[in-house]
C-alpha cells in the first residue's frame, strides 16, 4: 500500500491518545486492579459499570459455560469494560476510518480495533489495542447492510434466514440453509461480492414463545414467556420484554397467577419489543432473577462489545452465558423478519422469550429466539434494552435510582435519554461527545464519566 500523509487531526489524535497509553495497556492487561483508579481521580470505566456488582450466581455460570475459574470471570468483566470505552475513544477519533472493534481471550484482554486506513495504527496501539487494516469501513458495511434489509424485506427469507455485519473478517455474513438463497438476495441488493460472503447453517431459527404454560408470567391466561427488566414510565411501573410474546391489549398474569399488567407496546416483526404496565400489586426491582433465587442487581445499560461475556437468565433454562457475536443482525423467523438484534452463543429455549441478558451488571437486552437448546448447545438473538427503552420512553430500573445527587444544571444532557456513540450534549457549559451507547442516570452526567462522554 503506498504512503500517504498523516492527516493533521490523527496527528493531533495520536500525540494525546500516547499520553495514556501506559494507563490503558494496564487496563487491558487482565491484571486485578485494572478497575481501581486513584483516590481524587475520575472514575475507570470498570467502576462506572459496577462490575463489582456482578454476583456469585453470574460469575459461577461465567465459569460454567465460558471455562473459566471464578478471578478469570472478575478480570474478564473488568477487561471488557475498559474495552468498551477505548474502543469508543477510537471510534470517535478515527472517524470514517473506523472499521469496528473486539475482544479475545479467555480473560478478554485483548481489544481489536481495525481501520481502512494503515495511518491510524500508531494511533490505536497508542491506546493500548491491537491494530488491523482492513478493506471495508464499519459505515461501508453497514450501509451495504441497510440495503440487504431493504431487499429483504419484498422476499421470503426462509432459506437465508440470518445476516449481519462481521467485525472480526470485515464482511456482511449470510447464513443459508440454502446457499442459492443467498446468492439471491445478495444479488437483489446490490452488493458486490467483495463486501459478503455466504455460510451454511442446518437450522432456521425461531422464537421461544411458549404454550406449554409454566412460570414467569402468563400472557391472557395461556402462553408463558420471561420478563425482561423491570421498568417505570413516569410513575406507572412494568417491565420490559419480547414483541413476539403478546399483542398491545393483552393481559398478563404473575408466576403466581395474581394478575399482573397489560402490554402497552408491541412491535413484531420487524423489531421484537414490547412492554408491560403492572397494576399496584406489582413493584419494578432493580433486580434480575439469578441461580437459585439470588439477585443480579441491575445499575446502567451500556452495550457490551463484540466477544464480551453476557449472560441470560429466563424461566426455562435459568442461567446461561456465552458472548456477544454481532450487533445489528437482522434475522428470518417463520412469522417475519426483525432486524437490529444481537446475535450471541448464548442458549436458550421455549419459555425463556423476554428474560434478561445482562453483561456485568449492565442490561442488555431481552430474548428474541435462536435455534438449539441448552442440552445439546445453539445461538440466540437479543432485543438490545436501550432502542426498546427509546422506542417507549421509559426508564430502566436501577441501583440507586433517585439517590445520587444531580450534577451541576444546565445543557441539553437530561436523565433517561439513551445515548448513541457519536451523539454529542452539553453541559455545565461544555460539549460532550457519546462514547458507548446507554441511557442516562442521575450520576452519570457527562464530567463524571468518561467511560461514556468525552469532552470536545
């Protein structure tokens, strides 16, 4: 590749990005004190996502299903937590360049960050990540993704089912049960060869709804899926769960039977969300369900990077972890397409619909469907909580709600709002740039952490 000129502004990147490059190395190191930041200093991200309030229950079955044992699974949600946050600082720094970002290793201690252009290496390792020049831009990709929704969504997808955008080899991914399929919603999109490639799967995917009946909650006296996370709109209180589970209107009832709430929002297909308002005999917890009735306390909703740790709890199955394998894929279940779903390693099975994927102690979404079970092992897709939350104005349920102090007033930064990398607020007379996506709390104000806002 010839050598072209450095650009002033990666110039101006680097030389600030070197100035903390010992400090974040250690962050990625894996190394146990990788969260601790000095008395008096701004918090490190792993302290703003409370990943010391990961349980025994989560942690044991990080250990379970991922292999590891119980200071791997702590250093692995530290690790993956100061990912996240460089990963964002690069994203904003590289600009149009940025080709995506993710974790590897049994600790996740090592963050990738890849780039089109050869220019931002130094600029990236500064930030103590690995570096890959790849062909395609994030942006390329996921606009060539845009338009193989869009052509989707005019055919039966029933033999091509799954698809999404894949950081690690820098392509868009179409999993087939028949390959011709495809090929031929490939070529109906538009989208040059160099950009996709093909994968064989054996199952099509569907979703956990249950009709069996069971525990959990019950839609109109019948059907039975999983709570999501709990939620409130204002003062009404509920929960947030799967699309596919019940229609607005329908009623719900408790594990117990006492009856419970009515779905205020449904949307499925195209997406797979929905919530639920409960009548006063129901309160909203900052808690999810764990192994043998612990609770996961839930304290923010920053999404977790590719090959981070996450988790699922649901009515069937209980708990179940495994890693985030894409954001954004859109996926083929028989009764339509849903898109902007995340694809895990997780496994999951009928009843499970709507429970909670947690990574840490940060809500991540609520279950769509898969293929496999937990016996012989599959894959799921989640319903990412922060859109939902945006979709319907409503507020995660969290530690500590209402107990911090505000931050200082002013600006157009505001509690409950979900953020997207890229957004940019003001406050207390400053700019501030969104680093990870969330939704905002009282103690979160943009000064107070760095892990989500840089200043600009």
């Amino acid at each position: 590749m010839p050598h072209r000129p450095t650009r002033p502004g990666v110039r101006a990147a680097g030389a600030a990005l070197a100035a903390t490059a010992a400090l974040l190395v250690a962050g990625l190191s894996g190394s146990a004190s990788a969260g601790t930041a000095p008395a008096g200093s701004a918090p490190t991200a792993a302290e703003t996502l409370r990943t010391d309030a990961a349980p025994p229950a989560l942690l044991r079955a990080m250990q379970r299903d991922l292999g590891l044992d119980r200071q791997q699974a702590e250093r692995r949600l530290v690790n993956e937590a100061e990912a996240g946050a460089t990963a964002g600082r690069l994203r904003a720094a590289l600009g149009g360049d940025f080709a995506g970002a993710w974790v590897r290793g049994a600790e996740s201690g090592t963050l990738t960050v890849a780039t089109t252009d050869a220019d931002d290496v130094a600029v990236i390792e500064a930030r103590g990540a690995e570096a890959k020049v790849v062909r395609h831009s994030l942006a390329d990709l996921d606009a060539a993704k845009a338009r193989l929704d869009r052509a989707a969504a005019d055919r039966n997808t029933a033999d091509a089912p799954v698809w999404y955008v894949d950081t690690p080899t820098n392509a868009l991914v179409v999993e087939a049960v028949r390959p011709a399929a495809a090929r031929s919603l490939l070529a109906a999109a538009g989208i040059e060869r160099s950009l996709a490639r093909v994968e064989t799967r054996t199952e099509r995917p569907r979703t956990y709804y249950d009709l069996r009946g069971g525990e959990a909650y019950y839609i109109n006296n019948s059907g039975r899926c999983s709570i999501g996370f709990p939620v409130t709109k204002g003062t009404q209180q509920g929960f947030a769960t799967a699309g596919h589970c019940g229609r607005a209107g329908a009623s719900t009832s408790g594990a117990n039977r006492v009856a419970q709430g009515t779905f205020q929002g449904s949307v499925f297909p195209g997406r797979d969300m929905a919530w639920v308002a409960t009548n006063s005999s129901w309160t909203a917890t900052p808690y999810v369900n764990g192994a043998g009735g612990q609770s996961v306390q839930v304290t923010g909703s920053t999404q977790a990077p590719v090959g981070a740790s996450v988790c699922r709890s649901g009515s069937t199955t209980g708990w179940h972890c495994g890693t985030v394998q894409q954001h954004g894929t859109s996926v083929t279940y028989p009764e339509g397409t849903i898109s902007g779903v995340t694809r895990t390693t997780v496994c999951a099975e009928p009843g499970d619909s709507g429970g909670s994927y947690i990574s840490g102690s940060q809500a991540q979404g609520v279950t769509s469907g898969g293929s496999g079970n937990c016996r012989s092992g599959g894959e799921t897709f989640f319903q990412p909580i922060n859109p939902l939350l945006q979709n319907y104005g409503l507020t995660l349920k969290t530690t500590g709600d209402g107990g911090e102090e505000p931050g200082e007033p002013g600006g157009t930064w505001a509690a409950g709002t979900v953020y997207q990398p890229g957004d940019t607020v003001t406050h207390g007379g400053a700019t501030y740039r969104c680093l990870q996506g969330h939704q905002a709390r009282q103690g979160w104000e943009p000064p107070n952490v760095p892990a989500l806002w840089q200043r600009v």
